[in-house]
C-alpha cells in the first residue's frame, strides 16, 4: 500500500507528458455528446454503453487488434472542426488539471480528417488554434507532434509533413511515424523524415513495440530519430541498448499501454526498471488516457506501486523528459530551470 501522502504528493506535481495521442485521450463524455449531436446509431448514448469500444476492459484479450480496434471506432467521431476544436481544448484542460506543466501532444491528421475530408493543412491549423487557445487559458506549455502511420501511403505521409512544416511558428515541433510496425518498416519514410529534420522539426518514432530491437535500430540509424516511442524491446539486443546510451537517444515509455496491447504481460514484469538502471534516458508517459482509463499522475503512481520507483525516480524522469523535449534551446533552458525549482522545492523532497 501507498501511503496517501505519496499519492497526494505525485498527483500535485509539476509533471512533463511527451507521448499522448489527441485521438487517444478524449472525454468519453464528450463522445456521447457527439454521438447525439450527429445522431449515432446506438442502443442508448450512455457513457457506459460506448466505454467496451473505446476502453480496454478488465476482462477484455489484451493484445494489438484489441487495442488498434478502439482507434478505428473513435475515427467515426471526428465529424466536424468544431469536435476537433473541442477534443483538442480539452486534451489540454484534462492535462492541465493533472498538473502536466509541459506536454507534446500527438495527433494523426489522416485520422482527424477520416470523416471531414479536410486537407491536412486545415486539421493540423485547427488543432494548433485550439491547443494554443487552451493552454494560454490554463498557463501551461503545449507543442504539438503531427503523426503519420506506417501502414498508410507515402504520397499521404508526404502531405502531412509538408503541411506540418507550415505550422512550425504555431506550436509543432515534431513528427512522429505511428501505427503497425510489424510488416511496414520505416524505411522507406526517411526521405520524408529528413525533409522534416531540415525544417527544424524533432524526430520521434514509434519502434520496439510490437517488433524487436532491429525496428528500433531502424528508427535511430535509418530515420535519424532522437526519441523513441515505446523502445523498450531495445533490451532484446545489448548492442541497441549500448547506440541507445551513446547517442542519447530518450525512450517515451508508456507502461500501462504496454500492457494493454499485449507487449508486456504486467506492469509487475514491465521492463522501464531494468532499461532505467542500465543507463537508458527513460520517460514515463500515457500513450492514450481514454484506451487506458488513465491519468499521468497514474502512471507514475503504478511505477511506484509495481516497479519500486521512489519519488526521487519520478522527478528524474520528469528532468529527462524536460532534457527531451523539442523545443528550441533557449525556451529549454527555461523548461529545465523551471522544473528544476518546482521539484527541488519541500512538497516532493523525497
Ligand atoms: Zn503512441
């Protein structure tokens, strides 16, 4: 057991989210007013009712289809900019609210435009205005990643990060490749990547998820990215963790999501602890509060309750994440001298 003042102590602290999805963490709340905005056909529009499409349940086969499924029903929400305009904004209070001070959320402009057929341009300057708008209000940091799916064409993965180049001066500040790796390489999107790379933009790729490390190798030898969704099959092939260590590479682990798709049987066996010890520059992350039912300040919790992380862990992983973070060099520095005075300051003096 936690004693309560542990967990009140990591809920209130200032806390730094480099790996959510915006298609992952909407309000199921808001999905019902949704679905009776646009007339859903659906038995009831209770909360309740939708959760089994859009949750993983406790009883429920973790594993990939099971998981990715919960995606393709949210791509039927996604109807207007106004639900756009609104999932964003709320991306941003619900972070906010759980003290994030800083976070670079993600969002996949194929998915966003599934329904609303707007151009990639459009829906990456839509969710721009509605997170800039969002975080002024509630005086935190938000950048935006824009993520592209390995699965899908290049001709489209082109456009996105084309448009995406656009809106360096609006808050993105990376790109992302997303979706199954297994069978879809990233190779053949390094062009694109480095097009991404000249702009100034920061390269982060999901990898050593649902393939080993040779896909992780991919992302940081063949891609050049400097951070790595997931990674953690990394520890499959020592030489990988070695790269990881010499080039400084940041994994964004996102424990709970690990086992919801079935990488890792529990969060007991996870391996963030032994990637941590071994040097590896770990972040601790949601991926998707909606799928997972859960909040950041839970994740940290559950590396307290199940990987024996102490509180002084959690702030080193809060200062790599800040060390991580894609913004410019001097707004950096600033991110880093601010959290370095909120978690130094008595309340999380572990
Ligand atoms: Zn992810």
């Amino acid at each position: 057991m936690l004693d309560s003042q542990l967990i009140a102590n990591i809920k209130a602290m200032p806390k730094i989210e480099l790996h959510r999805h915006l298609e992952g963490a909407v309000r199921l709340e808001t999905l019902i007013d949704i679905a009776r905005e646009h007339a859903f056909e659906m038995p009831d529009y209770n909360v309740e009712t939708l959760r089994p499409f859009v949750q993983m349940m406790p009883e429920e086969q973790r594993d990939m289809t099971h998981f990715l499924a919960k995606f393709a029903t949210l791509r039927q929400f996604y109807r207007s900019p106004e639900v756009i305009t609104r999932i964003s904004k709320e991306a941003v209070y619900d972070a906010a609210d759980d003290q994030i001070k800083y976070m670079e959320l993600r969002f996949t402009p194929n998915a966003l435009s599934n329904i609303t057929r707007a151009s990639p341009d459009e829906v990456i300057g839509w969710v721009c205005d509605a997170v800039n708008e969002a975080a002024q209000e509630r005086g935190i940091v938000v950048r935006l990643i824009v993520s592209v799916n390995r699965h899908e064409s290049l001709e489209s993965a082109y456009e996105v990060v084309n448009a995406s180049v656009n809106y360096v001066d609006s808050g993105v500040v990376g790109v992302d490749l997303a979706g199954r790796e297994e069978g879809y390489p990233a190779g053949p999107f390094r062009p694109i990547f480095r097009e991404a790379r000249e702009a100034g933009l920061g390269i982060t790729i999901h990898a050593g998820e649902w393939e080993g490390a040779q896909s992780v190798w991919d992302a940081i030898g063949n891609i050049g990215a400097s951070r790595v969704g997931h990674g953690i099959r990394a520890l499959e092939d020592p030489g990988i963790l070695t790269i990881l260590m010499e080039r400084e590479i940041t994994l964004e682990v996102c424990p709970t999501s690990n086992v919801d798709s079935g990488v890792v049987s529990s969060l007991a066996h996870h391996p963030l602890p032994w990637l941590t010890q071994d040097g590896v520059a770990t972040t601790i992350n949601t991926d998707d509060p909606l799928i997972s039912g859960i909040t950041l300040s839970d994740e940290l919790i559950r590396a307290v309750q199940h990987m024996e992380f102490t509180l002084a862990d959690l702030k080193a992983a809060t200062l790599r994440a800040a060390e991580a973070s894609f913004l410019p060099p001097v707004e950096k520095g600033k991110l880093l001298q601010n959290f370095h005075t909120w978690l130094n300051n008595g309340l999380y003096r572990s």
